[in-house]
C-alpha cells in the first residue's frame, strides 16, 4: 500500500504491507481468531487435561493487547472502505 497525503498514520501502519481488502479481511479474522486463543480459558473452565491446562494461556496479557488491535485493524478497514482507498491501491498494483 503506498501512502497517500489523505491517508493517516494509523491507517497505513496497520495495512502496510496490504494491498487488498481480501488480505485485510484475512488479517483481521487471523487476529480475532488469535484473541479467542488468548482469552484466559483456564481461569473459567476446570479441568483436569494436562494437555490442554499447558497449550492454553492463562493470564490477561495477551488477550488484553489483541483487542486494541483487532479494533485498530477493523477501524482503518472501515476508514479505507469509506474513503475508497482500496480502488486506488488495485489500480496502483496492476
């Protein structure tokens, strides 16, 4: 994606390296995927499965860093789509 005048700061920096919607959609279904991981299972489901107590994450850390950016990411998707600036980045690209 190449920078514009119009374009912000923040908005470039999420889809840098984006060049469609296709692949900002990918992106942002990865990350909310990823915070769904994130969100601390075991303090809420008891269980006695070692294999499960060691692959999930049991702290709010992680979970509490992926929200601001899946919402980071879904609001510049939103400025990029109302501003039309996906147009501009498949005309660039071909």
């Amino acid at each position: 994606m190449e920078k514009t005048d119009s374009t912000p700061i923040w908005v470039f920096l999420a889809f840098s390296s984006i060049q469609t919607r296709v692949g900002a959609l990918r992106l942002i279904w990865a990350s909310i995927i990823f915070t769904s991981y994130c969100f601390p299972w075991p303090l809420f489901i008891s269980t006695q499965d070692l294999f499960i107590n060691k692959i999930l994450i049991e702290d709010w850390s992680w979970f509490a860093m992926m929200v601001p950016v899946v919402c980071w990411y879904w609001l510049s998707l939103k400025w990029m789509d109302k501003h039309d600036a996906w147009a501009s980045v498949e005309f660039e690209s071909t």
